[in-house]
C-alpha cells in the first residue's frame, strides 16, 4: 500500500497531484494554460482540490484493502471457531 501513487485531478486535468499510501505528496502537475497571474486564487483552489481527490483515493483504497482483510479474518474465525466447537463436543 505504501508503495501505490494515486493520482487526483482537477480542472479537467489541467492540474494533478499525485500521493502515495503514507499520504506524502509525490508530484504536482500544473498545466500552464491555467496559470494565471491574474487569478491566483483559482489556480490555489484547484491544487487544493486535485490534493483532496488524491487522498480521497487513498483512503478509498485503504478501507476497501482493509475491508478484503477483515473479510478474510471473519471467515477464518468462522472456520476456526467451528474448528473449536467440534473439538469441544
């Protein structure tokens, strides 16, 4: 999981960010056709919302990696648990 870069967008593109697992930011893309002297405060909300995308995708890929986990446990527990049952009577 640490290893995995996810990749969040903004603008239609015009601006990424990239993060890895640990939630580090590895990578900002900016498009130069939104730069804008003008209008800073645009470009600033959209490297804010390309940020907040990308480590949306990271916590969407967290809890689905940790949910396959616990599903795993449950079912071990359930067959562990009949294990132990059968032991005992």
């Amino acid at each position: 999981m640490q290893k995995k870069v996810l990749e969040g967008t903004a603008g239609g593109g015009m601006v990424t960010v990239k993060v890895n697992g640990q939630k580090e930011v590895v990578d900002v893309a900016i498009n130069e056709e939104v730069v804008d002297p003008e209008d800073i405060d645009m470009l600033q909300d959209l490297v804010l919302a390309a940020t907040n995308d990308a480590l949306k995708k990271v916590d969407e890929l967290t809890n689905e990696t940790m949910g396959q986990f616990t599903k795993r446990n449950e079912h071990a527990r359930f067959i562990l648990g009949g294990i132990t049952e059968d032991a005992i009577s």
